[in-house]
C-alpha cells in the first residue's frame, strides 16, 4: 500500500526527532525521497510543506529544505466552550443573557473588524455562571453578513459563545491575555469590587471571507489559565 502524505510526514518527524536529520542539515529532496519511500513525489510535497508549517523545517526555493535550527512549534488553537469548561471542573454551567441588541459600531471594535461603521452587527453581553455563581461575563460583537443566522439564535437555550462554536467556523484570529483591574461594570457582574485584579481575554475571529467576532471575556477573580505545549 503506497504511503499517504501522513505517513510520510510522521517518518520525517521521526528522523528530525532522533536527530538523522541534525538542526541546520539539508534533507534529501523530494524526488529522491519519493524513491526511498515509494511513494510520490506530490505526497512527499504536502507531507514537508505540513512540517514547514509546523515549525520543524525551512523551506527556500532553489536552496532546497533543511531542519530548523531551533524548531517553533505552532500552538494550535481551539476556541474553548466556556460550558465546557465550568463542567469540566465539576460545577454545573448556565448563563443569563445581559442585553442583546445593535449599537452603532464604536472605532475599537470597527478598527479590530475591519468593518465600516454601517456593517450589520449584533452586540451581545452574557453572564456565565457556575454552580450559580459568576465566573465570566462576555461582550461580543457579531457580523451579522459572515453569520446572519445569528440574528435568530435561541441564545436563552444556547450561550453565544457555544452557538458560534457550533455554527461559525473560523479561518483565523488574534487573541489576547492580559491582568486588568475590574471596571464598575465587571464588577456589577463578577460580585467584585471595582480595580480587583481580573484575566481578560480578548479574541477577534475571521472566517476566509469576512469577519466573524469580536469579544472580550472578563474571569472572575481566582481564574486562573493552563495551557498544554
């Protein structure tokens, strides 16, 4: 059975780990490594591209490929469900919806878009509990042209959040982490005081063709990240 360009991938993976193929070396080129393996010459093609991608070669035309000096991996990321995450600690998930209704765009969330001042958009504000208690409030901004089913989503059965998931794939994002003071509306919402010390998530998805959302997601105090590498 001729190899797939996974597999391919996975034996190159292999020497780079074991250090055949050493930081910094030229690896063989594609057609001879067609041969050896007995496969083509295209799936040996995807298979170093996806290693490219991956951090784990540099790839330079006329030059051939080599291994990367000093490989970067690429974290992938999953956009989490928040449901998912307050049950995965043990405690029982709901949310309430704040308001839901479209603003004019403000110049941030237009500027983070991309979008001009008269795009479709909906804003949306959830409080997300668990065991009854506040553990994120959420602030999105949805366009309505990447995603106009969302105009009429059950939001007091499924949370934004959850829906986008299911419904909105994205193509990419930028998506930010810092350590911020409550505002007075965090604090309203969290049941804490206002200047206590936050996380504050704030993402922007697009999807190949237009943008999808912009959020900000306020932890309540004691929130605290893992991330695997």
């Amino acid at each position: 059975m001729a190899l797939g360009w996974q597999d391919v991938q996975a034996e190159a993976l292999r020497r780079i780990r074991s250090r055949e193929w050493a930081p910094g070396e030229q690896i063989p080129n594609e057609a001879d490594l067609a041969r050896e393996l007995g496969c083509a010459r295209a799936t040996v093609n995807r298979a170093l591209r996806a290693l490219a991608e991956a951090g784990w070669l540099e790839r330079r035309r006329r030059a051939g490929t080599r291994v990367a000096p000093a490989p970067l991996r690429r974290a992938q990321v999953a956009i989490p469900l928040i449901r998912k995450e307050i049950e995965n600690r043990g405690q029982t998930a709901s949310h309430a919806v704040i308001d839901r209704n479209r603003p004019p765009l403000p110049p941030p969330i237009r500027a983070a878009l991309g979008l001009p001042a008269t795009a479709p958009v909906e804003r949306v504000r959830t409080l997300y509990l668990a065991d009854g208690r506040p553990f994120a409030c959420e602030d999105r901004w949805v366009h309505l042209a990447a995603v106009p089913d969302f105009a009429d989503a059950p939001l007091d059965r499924i949370d934004p959040n959850e829906w986008l998931v299911r419904n909105a794939p994205f193509d990419h994002g930028t998506l930010d982490y810092c350590a911020a003071p409550a505002t007075a509306e965090d604090a309203r919402h969290l049941s804490c005081e206002t200047g206590a010390a936050i996380m504050v998530l704030t993402r922007t998805t697009f999807g190949p063709a237009a943008p999808v959302t912009h959020v900000r997601l306020a932890y309540a105090p004691g929130y605290h990240l893992r991330l695997e590498i």
